[in-house]
C-alpha cells in the first residue's frame, strides 16, 4: 500500500495532508527516514519549518534524498518564490507545497507523485491478455478465466475493449458506470479506493470490471495508446490480477505494447479454415518476433474431437507451439449470456474445467449426480447419439 511520509512534528500538517487526500492514504509522521519506512512505494514530505535555523534547505534536501532509494520528494514551504523552488528542484526536490496546503494543488500534486512511486516501486500485477476475431467468444473466455481466477483469492481486475457494448458487462449482469476514458482522466488521483468506488463489481465472484466504453454504447474520442498503456500499468499496481479483453482493440502498436507487458497471452480460434486465416492474419499485422510469438497459447474454442482441423494443425498454421482445447456447450452459453449468469460461476462442467486448465486450477469438484451426466454424455458421443 502506498503512503506518505511526513519528515516533521507538527500534527496539524499531517491532517491537512491527510483531508487533501481524502483519508485515502495514510500519512505516516516521521523524524527520521528508515529502511523500513521507504520499502513500500511511499512520497516523502519534508516540512522546512522542521528544519533548523542554521541549516541550508539544499544540504537537507540532498541528505534525504540519498536515504529516501529514489523516492519522490516533495518539500512543504511557507515560501514559495522562484529561488526557493529552484534550489528545492536542484537539490532533488520532486515538488514544492504550500504548508498551508492547498487541498486541491496538493491532491493533484501528492496522486500523481503517489501514482509514479507505485508503478515504478510497487509488484506489477500478473497480467493476461486475451485476442481473438471472434469478440463475443473472446469477451465471454475473458471474464470466466478472470472470474475462476478472482474465486481462487486476490483482488482480480477484468478489463473488456470490446465494443459498441461491451459484452462482459452483459454477460455478468452489472451497471457500468465508469470507462478507460474517465480512468484516464483521472490517472493523476487514480488509486486502489477511487477504483474500488468507482468500478463495477461483480458480487457473486468479487470481480472487478473497467470496460472500453463505460456503459456509454460509444467509443471513446481522444485517447492516446501511451495513455492506456499508462493506465494499465497502474491498474496492475493496484490488483492482484488483470485479465484484458483485447476485443475491439486495432491499433497494432498498443496492442504490441500491451503482449510485450503481458505474462500470458491466450488467442482464440475455433477448428475453421476462416478463422485460423483470421488468427493469422492478426499475428502478421501485429509484426511480433519470434520471442513473441513463442509466448502465445492457442486456445481452441468449440474445440470437438471429430473435426479434422485439430488443434495441433492449427498450432502449427500459426507457428505456435502450445495449444489448449476449450469445449463449449451452445445451448448453456447462450442461456448463460442471456441471463446474465457466467458458467464459470455455476456448476462444474467441461467447459469450466477447461477454463480452470487455462487459468492453472484443478478441476472443480463434481457431485455424484454431475458426474453420471458426464459419463452417460461420454457414452452418448461414443455411440453417436446427437450426431
């Protein structure tokens, strides 16, 4: 967790740190800087009337800089004038603050220090990164592996970029209010309580999800690909897991950027000769070398046994050299999809234990009765009854 570090003895500054922030960030009041203190991602305000008389505010200024491993220093001055900044900057100051504090200077100035401090010191989140051409199965594969993931513990982010809507939002039944485009606008205060506030919550499963459009039906105008690739680094600063959809996303360049940073990264194809063209045609216009490609899954979606385009032939077609089966049972999705109730979060069944594959989980558990459906559907296919 992220804090700041108040260098004096005066009480009533730290509170006014602490209401500019909102309570939001613990201030922690200090004399002296210590290893322990600066471990986690922390800003360090150093209040000048703390300092003595005889003292230069350069010298002082330098000797915390060299204790505090690189991290932001803002000083807290009564006097603001040019040469006072200057000398505060040179000496490797990050910022200057009015102690009187003005609440709105100072929670623009302490969250984008804070913001910086926990993507460049803070443990990025794992992150996994789904594409696929068809949107719908990407978006639905997305949301149940981040669903059986957030199950498994952790405080687990869905991202979904599709469009116009965005089909995660359906598929787990929850209002969206807040999109990339605001997360965005908000980067420099944004931290792990706006988000908890501000995202859609999931509260069967505890998942959370930020999605493309915000709930709006409309893409959003003016965002540029450093800032979502920004914003994705601090998301993973401020959970545990992220799972992202890339969906309607076709700006090769972010998209690059985002596998490059990516821990796993899963594309979809079914067992067609059209949409294997499509997989690879994305892989080509995507320019990924070869370390690159190597880190892709191919996940075979629909995945049936009788077809002859397996997924080992798919694999190869795509020069990839890992690939999972993913069956899935029409009927129960689009029940699934309809109602607004995930099959990763019902009961145990091919497709949720294929899910869990991908995710690296066990199998879930079968009760008696699931597991005599599954063996009188075994023996069904066998005999070709449905065929």
């Amino acid at each position: 967790m992220s804090t700041i570090t108040l260098l004096s003895v005066d009480r009533d500054l730290a509170e006014r740190l602490s209401s500019a922030l909102d309570g939001r960030v613990p201030v922690n009041m200090v004399q002296a800087l210590e290893p322990e203190i600066i471990a986690a991602p922390t800003v360090i305000v150093l209040d000048r009337s703390a300092l003595p008389p005889e003292r230069s505010l350069g010298s002082a200024i330098t000797t915390v800089a060299a204790q505090a491993g690189g991290r932001p220093i803002v000083l807290a001055s009564e006097e603001r004038s040019t040469e006072i900044v200057l000398q505060a900057i040179r000496a490797g100051a990050s910022d200057v603050l009015a102690r009187s504090i003005n609440e709105a200077e100072a929670a623009e100035t302490l969250s984008r220090l804070l913001n910086g401090a926990l993507v460049e010191r803070g443990r990025a989140a794992p992150l996994t990164i789904l594409l696929g051409s068809d949107v719908e199965a990407t978006a639905v594969l997305a949301t149940d592996l981040a669903i059986q993931r957030s199950q498994a513990g952790g405080n687990h982010l869905l991202v979904d970029c599709t469009m116009p809507t965005s089909i995660a939002e359906s598929y787990l039944d929850v209002q969206v209010g807040y999109g990339i485009a605001t997360a965005i606008a908000d980067i420099d205060r944004l931290d792990g309580t706006l988000l908890t506030n501000s995202l859609a919550r999931h509260e069967a499963t505890g998942l959370m999800l930020l999605t493309l459009d915000g709930g709006t039906g409309q893409e959003p105008a003016g965002i540029a690909a450093n800032d979502v690739t920004r914003l994705v680094r601090l998301l993973r600063a401020n959970f545990d897991e992220v799972t992202l959809c890339a969906g309607s996303l076709r700006h090769q360049g972010l998209l690059r950027e985002l596998i490059r940073s990516a821990d796993r990264i899963e594309l979809l194809c079914s067992q067609s000769i059209r949409e294997l063209g499509l997989a690879r045609r994305l892989i080509e216009k995507l320019e990924l070398d070869a370390a690159m490609i190597e880190r892709i899954r191919l996940l075979v979606w629909d995945h049936d046994p009788r077809i002859l385009l397996d997924g080992q032939r798919v694999a190869h077609a795509l020069g990839l050299t890992r690939s999972m089966a993913v069956p899935v049972d029409h009927v129960r999705l689009r029940n699934a999809l309809n109602a607004g109730t995930p099959l990763s979060a019902g009961g145990a069944t091919p497709y949720v234990d294929a899910v869990r594959r991908v995710a690296g989980l066990p199998p879930a558990q079968r009760s008696p009765i699931e597991l005599q459906v599954d063996r009188l559907k075994a023996l069904a296919g066998r005999i070709g009854i449905g065929r």
